[in-house]
C-alpha cells in the first residue's frame, strides 16, 4: 500500500515473507531504495513490508534454498545491488570515486560468465549504435525495453546480418515465466 503517494522518491511494496522469494529480491530492493534516497535530490522512499496475519511466534522449518546466490555478499561490507550513474564520466576522470566505480563496473564485466544488457529507454541512435556494438563485443545478450527503440530493429536495417550478430530476447518477462528460459538465462552480471 503507497500510503505516502508522490511524496517519496521510490516505492516498493515486497512480497510477504516466505522461504519461496529469493533474498536477493529483498537485497535489491533495499539497494534500490537507498540509492534513490541518497541521489541528488534526496528524499525520503517507502519499503511496505506486509505480514501475514495471525503473526506467528512459534518456530518453523524454512527452505535455506532461498538464500541461493548471497554468499559473496554476506562476506563483504558492500551493498548487494550497485548503482552508479557515469553520465559524463570517464575511467579516466580525476574525480577518484567515480573512476574508481566505473573501473570496478568494467571488472565485473569483464570477470562475467555470463552477462545480460537490459535496455531501456534509449533515443538516439549513437547511443543505440554503441549499446549494439558493446553487445557484439561481449557476445552478450539484448533484453530491450518497448523504450529502447531496438523492439522494431529499425536502427539495424542497414545491417544484413543483425540478427546473426545480436541476440535479442524481447518480451523478457513473459519469457521469464517459461522453466526453460529460466534455466539457460542466468546472468551472474546484468548491465541496464
């Protein structure tokens, strides 16, 4: 429930808890928040956390399966979920933090088994050109957004062969629900 409307700079409302929900959702979720709390301009978020109701004291056994995937993170003082923002920023920069992220953001790209780009809304065509080239060169998949611009594949027209050299997977989250695409697509790092 968004009781606080437009008055906060991020909503979530999760899931009530269960051994079913991955943690990393929650880990997320919480990463998020403080993300849009502390970018400029600050501002309050609201995280609604429902509980079933009778709330229950007793003990009960719970499925350590969802807790799959936070083991590097319960070692480390870090956030589980990384945001940074490079608009007009340079590996390069003397800015210290902000080459020091983006040198960091390149090592986990370049340390990735297996990567996903996630594209939202972008409009120009140079920016959809470099996204397509960094795709080819990572051999990484192409989830666009219906923002992106990439869903008609008008940009790629004046390559004969895009399709052969990109790999599109449209509609990501209708194909999310098939067990199959859930198997093969597993991402370790995701670039949005």
């Amino acid at each position: 429930v968004n009781h606080f409307g437009s008055f906060v700079r991020y909503f979530f409302s999760l899931p009530p808890p269960d051994d079913h929900i991955p943690a990393k959702i929650v880990l997320t979720t919480i990463d998020s928040a403080v993300h849009h709390a502390t970018i400029s301009p600050c501002g309050p978020v609201h995280i609604n956390c429902p509980f079933r109701e009778p709330l229950h004291n007793g003990y009960e056994r719970w499925d350590a399966s969802c807790l799959v995937g936070t083991n590097l993170w319960t070692s480390k003082v870090k956030p589980f979920t990384k945001y940074i923002s490079i608009a007009h920023a340079s590996v390069f920069s003397y800015e210290g933090d902000i080459s020091e992220q983006l040198k960091e953001v390149l090592n986990l790209i370049n340390g990735a088994a297996q990567g996903l780009l996630v594209l939202g809304g972008i409009h120009s065509e140079d920016d959809i050109w470099a996204v397509l080239l960094l795709a080819q060169h990572l051999r990484w998949p192409v989830a666009p957004d219906i923002l992106s611009g990439l869903r008609q594949r008008k940009v790629m027209t004046s390559l004969l062969d895009s399709e052969k050299k990109f790999m599109f997977i449209d509609h990501l989250d209708h194909a999310l629900l098939s067990e199959s695409v859930r198997a093969y697509i597993k991402p370790d790092v995701v670039v949005q």
